[in-house]
C-alpha cells in the first residue's frame, strides 16, 4: 500500500475557480462555463453557462446551480474548442 498523498479531487475544484469547465451531469445534460464557487458537497456555481443535451447548444443561463450529487465527471481547463470537437466527433459515427 502506498504512503504517499495524492492530490484531493476538491482541492483540485477549488483551484480552478475563474478557469473554463464543463460538467457532465448524470441525466446526460453538459454545462460550460467558469467556475465560479464549489462546496465540500460539490455543489458547483457556474458562471455565463452554456447548456448541452447530446452536444447540442440548448440555452445560455448567465449563472447556473448544479447539485453535487447530479454530477458524472467535472473536466477542468475546458475550451469551447474542445466541444465543437467532440460534437463533430459523434456527429460522424
């Protein structure tokens, strides 16, 4: 068994506050913008957030709440670039 510490999933949250993410949700809706806040429960303020469903652009919210337990996985550093990608990606599949 290893000794040695890691790094904490939260302290990597609260470090990319002001940074671009996009967070995956469990029902399968994204949502991108900057980080503003997060809680020991990851709860997540975004802020200018972009709503995906199926990487699709659904609507534009100047702040969004999400619950922490809604979420599937957090994708720090997150470029807009990377969505365009990745929605002509499965687009030809």
């Amino acid at each position: 068994m290893s000794t040695s510490s890691g790094v904490r999933p939260l302290s990597l949250i609260m470090n990319s506050f002001s940074k671009q993410v996009r967070v995956m949700l469990k029902n399968d809706t994204t949502y991108v913008g900057t980080l503003v806040e997060a809680d020991n429960y990851m709860n997540l303020v975004i802020n200018r957030g972009v709503e995906y469903q199926n990487d699709v652009k659904k609507a534009s919210y100047p702040y969004i709440l999400v619950r922490g337990n809604n979420v599937l996985y957090i994708q720090l550093d997150y470029s807009e670039e990377q969505m365009s990608s990745s929605a002509t990606t499965n687009s030809t599949e």
